[in-house]
C-alpha cells in the first residue's frame, strides 16, 4: 500500500478514536471528582447512589393510591347503650315515704357512634374491615369514597384475629386484589389508606418495620387470640382500623388494625392483619358464619411461668409447652 493510502487511514482512525473518548465522557461516564494540588492527601470519592448514574426519582405511589382509594370505604355504626344515673331501683318504699318518682330520672338508652374503614374484595359488595370496629353495633353505614352511602349487613365477626365482613346491596363496586403478605420484605414501600380522625380518604407511606409482631391486643376480646402482625412506620390513627395496607402495585397486603402508642395517636408503629391470614378468615365467615379452626389442647406456657402453676399441673412443662386435662 502506498504511503498516500496510509497516512489518510491513520488520521480517519485518530479522529475516530478521540470523537468516540469524548462521546463516552460526555454522555456516558459517571461524573469524575477533580482535585486540586490541595486536595492530594484526600481519599477519591463519589456520590453513592442506587441507580448506578442513571438519574431516576423516587418511588411513584400515586397510582397505587389511585387504584386502591376507591375500594377504601367509611365504616360508622351506631349502637344504643343504657345510661345507668347510679339511683336506686324504685320500689314501694319511695311510695311509702313520700318519694316523687320522676320517670325522667330512670336509665336511658343513649346512642353511641363510632367510625373506622374498610376494604371492597368483590364487586358485589363484601366489605372486610376488623371486629373492634363494629362489635356491638345495631346499625352499620357504608360511604364509599365518592359519597354514596349504603346500609351494611354483617356477615361474620371472628374476635380471635380482629376481622369482620360485611355485605352491602351494590354491583360493579370496585375492589382490591389480594397480594401475598408472605413475599412482604421488611424495608419494602407500603401504603395505608382510610378514613382517620373522620377525614376524607387519607393515604400515609411508610416501610415494612418487621413482621410476625405480637401484641397481646386481641385478648381484651377474645380468650383464644392470633395475632401475627406486619409493623410499619405508615401513619395509622383512630379511624384507620380495618382499612387496607397495600404495596406500590396497589394490591392489598393486609388490614390496618392497631397502633402503638403512650397517646393513643400514631406515634410510629402500626401493625397490619396480613393478608394471607385475612384470605382464610374471610373465607370461612362467607360460606360458614364462623372461622373453622382446629385445637391441639396445648397452650404455649410463658416464660414466668412459676413452680407453684407447674405443680398443680398433671403434666410438667416440656420444652416450653404444657398439656393439661
């Protein structure tokens, strides 16, 4: 080859080369620190980041918001409770000694109102939603997030794990999808939706803070409790019961159901019936009324547990459970 062949090879090759160089730096290389002569006794450093240079904002929940928002309802119910006024029941002696009885002064039925939240699992209207919401209640009303309100039927109440389901009259409803509380990470976006302090739908973020939590709440209700509960840091308060939990695709990974608290307003921690436990509960109160459990006939024997209680049982304590006729 002649050398005026050569030498336009060689330049067409060099200005490749150092185009391609400044190209990369340009668009593609990661931002470089400088140091001056002052600088030379520094370590090289950079920014860290989780997106490997590539310029990304946040997690976006609002359409997780969007889609789980509508199948989040307001639950009230009312209930009528007899007022006692502490005065002695009226018998013959107040007659006898001249009592004016005054049948104002008698017991009287007075209404007590409460509020919570819930979630839609169907379009034909089955509500779940956590038992303190509606125990006791005579009447039940559902307002959905655009205004419209139903009367609420109660299906089945399970104490032992907090969970209620109600029926209302309405089709085409919109719903949440179940997810699987067992592929829960602790760490993970989460979102919890309701109605608290009586607000308009309200939706707080947090993380998953742990799982499997015990709180010995349930037993104010129930003499057989189960509780495995989420912990996140999602603001949760009076109001928020029964509402759901759902991840950043929006599908419902538990039932918001207490929080704890010296105040009793959110003060960090809420915990969350997890959804893989409200699928089965659910289940059971929508074809038989009542939770299908089976018993053992052993109890888990607390760690307190003292010698005098060990000895009054016909069997010793074996590897932390005991057994008794």
């Amino acid at each position: 080859m002649k050398l005026q062949q050569i030498v336009p090879v060689i330049l067409i090759s060099a200005v490749t080369s150092v185009g391609s160089m400044w190209a990369y730096n340009k668009y593609i290389g990661g931002e470089k620190i400088v140091y001056n002569n002052s600088d030379s006794n520094r370590i090289p450093s950079n920014y860290a980041g989780f997106f490997d240079g590539v310029n990304e904002a946040p997690t976006d929940f609002s359409q997780a918001a969007q889609a789980a928002t509508p199948a989040t309802v307001h639950i009230k119910t009312k209930a009528t409770r007899t007022a006692s006024n502490n005065l002695p029941k009226r018998s013959p002696l107040f007659d006898l000694f001249g009592f004016d009885w005054d049948e104002g002064m008698a017991p009287r039925s007075m209404p007590q109102m409460a509020s919570g939240s819930g979630a839609i699992i169907s379009d034909d209207g089955y509500i779940v939603t956590n038992n303190h919401v509606i125990d006791g209640a005579d009447e039940i009303t559902v307002t959905m997030s655009d205004k419209k309100t139903y009367k609420a039927k109660l299906v089945g109440a399970d104490p032992s794990s907090d969970l209620a389901v109600l029926k209302i009259d309405a089709k085409n409803l919109p719903f949440l999808l179940y997810g699987n509380s067992d592929d829960v990470r602790v760490g993970q976006w989460v979102l919890a939706i309701g109605y608290p302090l009586n607000l308009q739908t309200t939706v707080t973020a947090g993380i998953v803070s742990a799982k499997s939590r015990t709180l010995e709440i349930n037993r104010r209700q129930s003499n057989t409790p189960i509780e495995s509960f989420i912990q996140t840091d999602a603001a949760v308060n009076p109001g928020n019961s029964g509402g759901p939990l759902v991840n950043t695709s929006g599908h419902l990974i538990g039932i918001n159901s207490a929080i704890a608290s010296p105040t009793g307003s959110y003060a960090g921690y809420s915990f969350t019936i997890p959804v893989n436990m409200v699928k089965k509960i659910v289940a059971d109160l929508m074809k038989f009324g009542t939770v299908q459990r089976a018993y053992l006939g052993i109890n888990y024997a607390p760690d307190n547990l003292s010698e005098e209680v060990k000895n009054r049982k016909v069997l010793p304590v074996v590897m932390g459970f005991m057994c008794w006729m």
